[in-house]
C-alpha cells in the first residue's frame, strides 16, 4: 500500500466555478475574490477579509500596515516556516526568536512574557497556530490560575499582534474562532494547506483603517482597486498612486478554487479530525509515539497536519524512521527544522540552540504523517501498523 504523505481535494464546485471564470472574460481579481472575501469574512466572524496571493504576501502586508520598518524587532517562534520571518526582513525589521513549548509546538503567553521581559523593544509578535491547534489567545475567566492570554502579555507591553493562521482555518478556542482575536491574522491556501486556492492567502481584520492601508498595498499602492474603476460607470479613469505597493492580489481563478474549497471546510476539517482520532486511539498502545498535547476541545482544531514525537527509548530515531517508514510506502514529514538553525538566521542573529531547550528537543524528535480528508481507515491502519512493525516491544 502507498500512503502519501499529501493529497489535495478538488472534488467540489473547483472546475464550474473556474468554468465561469474562464467565460467571465475577466481572470484576474474582480467578482469571483470579492464573493471569496465576504464569504470567508462571514466564515470567521470577521469585518475585513482581504484576498492576496499567499500567505507570506499577507504576513507582509500585515507588518507594513502597523508600521513595522527599518530598526524595528519582531518577535516570531522559532518553531515555524521562514515566511513567519522573512517579512520582517523584507521591510528591514530584525528578529527575536523564542522558544515554544515542546508539548504543543505553541507559543505560550508565559513564554512570551518573559522574552518580552529580555526584549522590550520587540515592536510585534508572530503567534504561530502550529498544527491547527490556536495560541491561548485569551485569558482564562475560568482558571485564573491559567493567568493572561497572549493578547493582554501583549497589550501590557504594548505589542501588537499579527497571527500567523497559515495551519488555523477552520479553528476556535475558548469560544472564539481564529481570524478574530488580534490586530491582524493571516491564512495560507497555498496547496497543501486546509484549503487551498492553489497558491492565496487573506488577511482578516477588525480595523478599518488597517484594512484600507492593506487594500491599497496589495496593489500597486493605487488608492482604489482596477474593478471599480470598470464597473463603475461614473468612475473617472484618473486614480492616484500614495505609496510604492506591491502585486499581490489574488486572482479570480484563484477564488473561483477557493469558494468551492470553502463550501467543503468544514466538512473537510470533520473528515481530518475522524482521521486523527483513528490514529490516536491506534497508536495509544504503541509508546515509543507520543502525539501532541491537545489543549482544545477535537472540535475546534482545524487539525493541518497530524504530529507525533518519536520518544528517546525508540528503537529508531526520528531521522532513521523516514526512510524505513518511505520503504513502507508512508509519507512523513518533519515540522520544522527551527529558525535558529537555519543558516540565514543561525549567522544574522549568531543563535545558540541551547536559546531554545524545548525547539530542540521538539525539532529532533517531531514527525508528521499523512492526514488529508480523503485518507482512508484502511491507510491509516497501515501506517500504524507499520509502526508498530518498527518500534512495538515485541
Ligand atoms: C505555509 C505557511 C506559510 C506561507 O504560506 P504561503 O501561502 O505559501 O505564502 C506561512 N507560515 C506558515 C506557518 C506556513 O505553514
């Protein structure tokens, strides 16, 4: 049997929706992204969803509308992809890296206390909804002892926040659904994400005046977008230019994908979970894997991918299990080589890995397995089966 460790999903309304692009005459941005953003604004329960054409595109876009530049430090985990990082560079802001906590793969608002504590320049910090699993964003009326959500460390070092939700579409905690607790939130439908749109993002937010700044970046700096200007019959042909924007719009071809896409979340979110919740209960026996601590209620996880730490007393180490697992037919994966050892990182920033004891120890140990929708129980079983072949007792 071959289990990838990807597959994407396009079963829905993709190909009549592109249909009616394609017959539109119109394939860049115009009717079908604007549907797109009101329907995935409704979605999370946010003002302003703004479509572009990744999620790095977003993230940066995020950090210039709250006025990041040049001397400014941003602080990102460490455990994550490098667009959480690079978008700082790109607008000559510097980074601070921290640790997370080695059982979620979260930030934590303690974690971030205390670095703050150390870096009280830090301008922004870059939550990470690592897995689909959502920061504690909010303190704990419940459980006080829980202390300040993420939102009130950074509110009280006055901070702001832009989240990182490239893994966090559909998710909710503590009531709320992600794209609706900070300044700015930042999603991925680049191909093997939730939903994809083949390669798009958006940026989702409260703030009118964010929103408009965002609007206008994201193409060219013109102070209104190409569509109005042609739909719009008593629109003049003059508009302006206020600031040297990008090109990240996303294209109507593009949204066409992702409302369709969108239909299917939640479905697609329950078919994940079903999946996830197979794996765990079949590897409960198997002690040499131990999956990630799970903070929330199964429900309101968006569960992107599924993440086990192969425990030190294994027969194999992480690093010899892929292969052998890949001689199986299984996909795995490993998330993520962290940020401070990167060479781009590890030199700018001259990072020690003992900064960040539970990164390290996470990053050596942590692997993925296939978790798409359309994985069956049988392929599940085979992968849990396989490894318990490789690293059962008996
Ligand atoms: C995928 C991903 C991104 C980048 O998304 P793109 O849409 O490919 O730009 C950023 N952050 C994290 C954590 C990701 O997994």
């Amino acid at each position: 049997m071959k289990v990838p460790f990807s597959r994407v999903d396009c079963d829905g309304n993709e190909l009549e929706y592109i249909g009616q692009v394609l017959r539109s005459g119109w394939l860049t941005t115009a009717g079908k992204a604007r549907e797109f953003e009101a329907r995935f604004a409704e979605v999370i329960g946010s003002k302003h969803a703004l479509a572009v054409n990744s999620c790095t595109a977003a993230l940066h876009l995020a950090l210039e509308a709250i006025g990041i530049g040049p001397g400014d430090r941003v602080m990102v985990p460490t455990l994550t992809f490098t667009a959480t990082a690079e978008v700082a560079r790109y607008l000559g802001a510097d980074l601070v890296l921290c640790d997370i906590d080695g059982r979620t793969g979260l930030m934590t608002p303690a974690i971030v206390d205390r670095a703050l504590a150390e870096h009280s320049d830090v301008k922004a910090v870059l939550p990470v909804h690592y897995a689909g699993q959502a920061v504690r964003m909010l303190d704990d009326a419940d459980d006080p002892e829980q202390g300040e959500g993420l939102l009130s460390v950074c509110r009280r070092w006055g901070v702001k926040v832009v989240e990182d939700a490239a893994h966090a579409f559909p998710a909710r905690r503590q009531g709320r659904t992600v794209g609706s607790f900070g300044d700015l939130t930042c999603f991925s439908f680049y191909a093997n994400k939730t939903i994809t749109t083949g390669e798009g993002g958006m940026v989702a937010t409260e703030d009118e005046d964010l929103a408009a700044r965002i609007r206008v970046m994201r193409l060219h700096g013109i102070d209104r977008d190409v569509w109005t200007r042609y739909t719009n019959p008593n629109a003049s042909w003059e508009y302006d230019v206020i600031a040297p924007g990008y090109k990240y719009n996303m294209p109507d071809l593009n949204a066409a994908i992702g409302l369709a896409q969108l239909e299917r979340a939640e479905a697609m979110r329950q078919s994940r979970q079903n999946a996830v919740l197979r794996y765990r209960d079949r590897l409960q026996s198997l002690d040499a894997i131990q999956p990630l601590a799970l903070e929330i209620d199964p429900d309101d996880h968006a569960w992107h991918i599924f993440v086990v730490r192969v425990q030190p007393h294994a027969r194999f180490s992480r690093n010899d299990l892929i292969p052998l697992l890949n001689e199986q037919g299984v996909g795995a994966s490993v998330h993520y080589k962290p940020l401070h050892r990167m060479t781009y990182y590890r030199n700018r920033y001259q990072l020690q890995p003992d900064r960040f004891p539970q990164a390290e120890q996470f990053w050596n140990s942590c692997l993925a397995l296939p978790l798409y929708p359309s994985i069956t129980d049988e392929e599940i079983d085979w992968v849990c089966q396989t490894l318990e072949t490789l690293l059962g007792e008996s």
